[in-house]
C-alpha cells in the first residue's frame, strides 16, 4: 500500500483482481444467503412487523375472537406512559440490570486478577469451579437456588442463623420485593462472574510481563502498574463484558418466572420479561404487549450499539 | 512485541544490580501475600461451586433427611432411589425426546443456513454484504422477551402450537445470527489461496472446497453446532409461550413443571435435585468442550486491542 510505485509483477497482480472481480459479482453469495434470510425473515422478520403494528393497535380479548383491530396511534403507549405499574416495572428493570451488571464486572474483575496472583493447581481449582456455575442450565440452577433459600429447610438460613445474634430461623426472603430482587441479582451474578472472570484473565495474560517488569523497575508502585498499563490495556474487553452483561441482565424472564412460582405472582415482583408475559398470555392484552416488547428492543439495541460497532470495526480489519 | 523486550532487555544488562536488588526485595512480601491469595482463592473456588454440589448431594439423600431442620452436608447413606423416583412415571423420558427432537433439528437447520451464509459473507465482497452482517449482529442482541408475543401469535395462527416444528423454526431463527458469526471465524481463518492452489491443480471449485476447505472447518462447525445445542437445549422463554399443552414438554419446561407439582404438596427436594441433576449433567458436558471458544467468540478482537 506505501508504494506507489508498482512493479511488472504487481501490476499482473492487479490486473488478475481487476478480472477476477466481475467473476465475484456472480450471484453465488446472494444464494448462499437466502437461506438464513428466509428462516430470519420467518422466525424474527415477520413477527417484529407485526409486533410494531399491533403495538399501535387495539388488540384485546374480543381480537382474540375475530373482531378487527382498530388503529389507535400512539394510544398504548400513551398508556403505558401513565401507568405507575409500567414505571415500577421500568425502573426495577433498569435497577436491576444496572446493579448486577456492575456487582457481577467488580467480582469478575477480582476474579481474573487472583488467578493472575496465584499458583497453577490453585488457577486450575478456581477455574474448573466456575466453569461448573457457568455450565449449569438456567432452570436446573433456580431449582438449586430456591432450595437453597428455601424459608424452613434451605442451607442459606440454617448457616445464616448460627451466626450469633443473626434470627434467620424461617425468614421468608422471596415474599419480599427488596428481598426477592436480592437473590435474583445473587443468582444472575453467581451465573454470569464466570463469564466476565475467564474473559478479563484471557485479556490480562495478553500484557507481557517485560513491560511491568520494567515499570517495576522504573519504580512504579503496584497500584500505578494497574491504573496505567494493564487497565489501558484491558479496557476494551471491559467495555465490551460489560455491555453483554447490561443485555443478558435486562433479559432474566426464566429467573425471575422461576422464583415467582417459589414465591409471589403480585405486580411489585414483576420484570419487563415477566410483565409482558402478564399482559399478553395472561391478560390477553396484545397490543400493549406489543407496544412494551417494541420498548424493550429499542432500549437493547440502544446499549448494543457500541458493541455491534466495535464487532463491525474488527471485521472490516480482518 | 521485539520492539518492547529489546529495550527492555538492555536496561536489565546495565541496571542488573539494582535490578536483583529489587526482586529481591519484593520476594518475600510475594510470598506470604501468594500464600492469602490462594487461600482466597480456594475458598471461593468451594463456594462458588457448592450449589453444584449441593444439588448432587441432595439429590442422593432420602426424602426423610432433608426434611431435618440440620442439612446434611455429606451424602454417606445416599442412595439412587430419588432417580428411580424421578424417571419412574416416564414424563422424563417423553421431554428428553421433545427436546432431542426440537433441538436436532434446530442445530441441523441452523449449521446448514449458517454456514453457507458464512461462507458468502467471508469469501464473497457483495453488495449488501456490510448490511447483512449488521443486521446479524443486531438481531443476535433481541431478547426472546421482546419477541415472544409476537411468536406465539404468529405459530398459533398456523396451527403450530405444541409442535416440534413451530418451535424447531423459532430455534433455527434465534440461533442462527450467532452461528454465522462464529462460524464467518473459522470460515475466515483459512486461507482462500489453499482452494486456489488446490483449483490449479486441476480440481473444480466446488471440488476444491469440499476436499481442502470442508475437512478444515470440522472442528468450527462441531464448536458452533454444540453452542447451537446448548442455546436451544436450555431454552426455557420460548418454549413456554409455544408449548402451552402439559403432554408437549421440553426438558426445562419439564424441570420446572416438576418443582410447581411438587410444591403443592411438601416439595420433595430430593427428587427436584435429582431431576435437576439429570437436567444438568449431560449440559456441563457437553459446555467443558466448546467452553474456551466461546469466550473468544464473544470477545474476539477487544483483546487483540
């Protein structure tokens, strides 16, 4: 590329690209993606179409039953604007999906720097008891978990209890919200740290020991090697672990759904995943299902963004 | 790399002696704090998988001692009569084949599309192509809550509720984004030059793939197609909203239809630790051998900077 001067051999290059370009233009490609287009197109295409105009619809019990849907505008969602359920649930949401994200990147990061501060079979322990949590299937670790937490029997409030001056004998943690949204977040957090510590640890053993061995050298302190040459150099993972985590933790519908059956259905426990499940198989409310979901996409890909750009920039590279 | 040690190694020639001193004096600090990191690390190694263990040693004891208000942390007199328990009725057995039946097909489905849109976006330059890729990426990021209305609206008016195809098609759908993903690296990863090479010597392009490039990507396609397995074999979400008939049960749809019948009676913990188990163990298989990849997969380039 930096020289502008071709040589004979360079030249015969370029012009076999330049003839075998028109060969590339043939349609092979576009065939190869009809496949995936169409079971897209099947499978999320048509159902995002008509999710974004029922959202705008009237779609009730008696559409369940034939009648047409009138068009009401913005009406669901004017709707869902005032409606204090929606805003608890909205700002549980984002509490939640905030609160863990963030609890579940500190422990992960901890995580990934004591595997660097130990001992090969000790690593090798940690890691094979993480992989363990990660591999669990999500419904097979709430049925784990809501034993654990069971109020008479669960190992939680057993060991909780010999603490002296700690009365957790029966204490009943998923019949209150504060409560209930506490196990959740352990749980998402006890599924998703091994994620983030694996990822940060492959980032940390990319920055080469000459060059901390060097700033020790030149004196500088542990707490400065960390905050100007391995936070650098790892922040691009960071960003990016943690931004999968904002989305995983906004969808936690099997969680929260599993821990509503071992506890209470009431509104004050819902989710946005549980809340549009309320409203469209329980209440048979289509549309403002619709206009909720149409909302819950929007804010997914507002805080994948960042992610899917810095994923289409490598590929350009690649 | 050569250009950061060459420096680096010159200045440990001048300044050796301080450069012993120093380790020297930051070895025995060293020590003794390696010693409080690894028993950290050991115990939280223990806590972190005791819910694991805790499920398996349930899962072994009878009914009677879990009842006692004192766990039992060992399991000495276990025994396999909460599995015999658990299969005894055969509801087991029935969602184990739904769940084959919809996730094979899922996975087969999805490896084919899959790859040959992988091959199209990583050996072809096309117009459209950047978009295509963008709405893979996008459409990889939607929340199955954010569609499933939408989904079970759509599969009911086709008459496909409680089948294994309705779902096997919103399957096919949702993982396939990924796998392209996935699999547009390894596609990527081998050289075209190789097909090339092969064409000159006389084979035909297709020939050329299919003897050179195919056996190469094998070991892409097994990672991708256990990742495909694992994202639809734990489905729940889906499922639910499409499986709405008691007889038409995946396996986590089961697991948890199994912990609500229970719990209308005193929930028998053992049997839901041993159906919790029968659940998980073949999954913690089957996620230790495509486990490394699929942290490169979600992070692949942030590390590289």
């Amino acid at each position: 590329m930096s020289s502008t001067v071709a040589t004979a051999p360079e030249k015969a290059a370029q012009k076999d690209r330049q003839v075998a370009k028109p060969r590339r233009r043939l349609p092979t490609p576009y065939l190869l993606l009809i496949p995936s287009v169409v079971i897209l197109l099947i499978g999320m295409g048509y159902p995002l179409i008509w999710q974004t105009i029922t959202s705008f619809q009237k779609f009730g019990l008696s559409q369940q039953f034939g009648q047409p849907a009138p068009f009401v505008g913005f009406e669901n969602y004017l709707s869902l604007a005032t409606n204090p359920d929606m805003w608890g649930v909205v700002v549980r949401s984002l509490v939640f999906m905030a609160v863990t994200a963030f609890i579940t990147l500190a422990i992960g990061l901890l995580l990934a720097v004591l595997m660097t501060a130990v001992g090969k079979v000790v690593r090798l322990t940690l890691q094979i008891s993480l992989l363990l949590a990660w591999a669990m299937p999500v419904v097979a670790a709430m049925t784990v978990w809501i034993w654990l937490f069971d109020r008479r029997r669960g190992v939680v409030n057993y060991l909780l209890d010999m603490i002296p001056g700690v009365e957790m004998n029966r204490f009943a943690w998923l019949e209150n919200p504060f409560t209930f949204f506490m196990v959740a977040c352990i749980i998402v957090v006890w599924m998703s740290v091994p994620f983030v510590a694996f990822s940060v640890y492959a980032g940390l053993t990319q920055v080469s020991d000459e060059v901390l061995e060097a700033a020790q050298l030149d004196g500088a302190s542990a707490w400065q090697r960390l905050s100007f040459i391995i936070m650098p150099m790892i922040r691009p993972v960071i960003a990016i672990v943690l931004l999968l985590q904002l989305i995983w933790d906004l969808r936690v519908f099997t969680q929260i759904t599993m821990l509503q059956d071992a506890g209470s259905r009431a509104a004050e426990f819902d989710l946005l995943g549980t809340y549009i499940y309320k409203l469209g198989a329980g209440s048979q409310d289509f549309g403002m299902a619709s206009a909720v979901s149409i909302f819950v996409l929007l804010l997914t890909v507002a805080i994948s963004w960042y992610y899917v750009r810095s994923l289409l920039k490598e590929d350009e590279q690649s | 790399m050569t250009t950061a040690t060459t420096p680096n190694q010159t200045q440990l020639l001048t300044t050796g002696q301080t450069g012993r001193a120093a380790r020297a004096r930051t070895r025995r600090p060293l020590r003794v704090s390696r010693v409080i990191y690894s028993a950290l690390a050991i115990v939280i190694a223990l806590g972190w998988v005791f819910p694991v263990y805790w499920m398996i040693n349930s899962s072994l004891l009878p009914n009677r001692t879990l009842q006692s208000f004192i766990p039992t942390f060992f399991p000495v007199n276990g025994s396999l009569n909460n599995y015999a328990n658990t299969l005894a009725d055969g509801t087991f057995f029935s969602a184990l084949g739904i769940s084959l039946s919809v996730t094979l097909i899922a996975v087969f489905f999805c490896l084919l599309f899959a790859f040959l849109a992988a091959v199209a976006i990583s050996r072809f330059r096309f117009k459209g192509r950047k978009s295509f890729v963008l709405a893979v990426l996008i459409v990889q990021m939607l929340p199955a809550e954010g569609l499933f209305i939408a989904q079970y609206k759509m599969v009911a008016s086709v008459g496909l509720l409680n089948s294994v195809i309705g779902l096997s098609v919103i399957y096919t759908a949702a993982v396939v984004p990924f796998t392209i993903w996935m699999l547009r690296g390894f596609v990527a990863g081998i050289p075209a030059d190789l097909e090339e090479a092969a064409m000159v010597d006389g084979l035909s392009r297709t020939q050329a793939f299919l003897r050179i490039t195919f056996p190469l990507l094998a070991p892409g396609l097994v990672a991708s197609g256990v990742f495909a397995f694992l994202q639809a074999w734990n489905e729940f979400t889906v499922a639910l909203v499409l499986l709405p008939a008691e007889a038409m049960q995946t396996l986590p749809l089961w697991l948890r239809g199994f912990i609500q019948a229970s719990a209308t009676r005193e929930t028998d913990w053992g049997q839901v630790m041993a159906a919790s188990t029968l659940v998980a163990v073949p999954v913690i298989i089957f996620f230790l051998i495509v486990q490394g990849r699929m942290t490169s997969g979600l992070v692949s380039g942030a590390v590289k900077g």
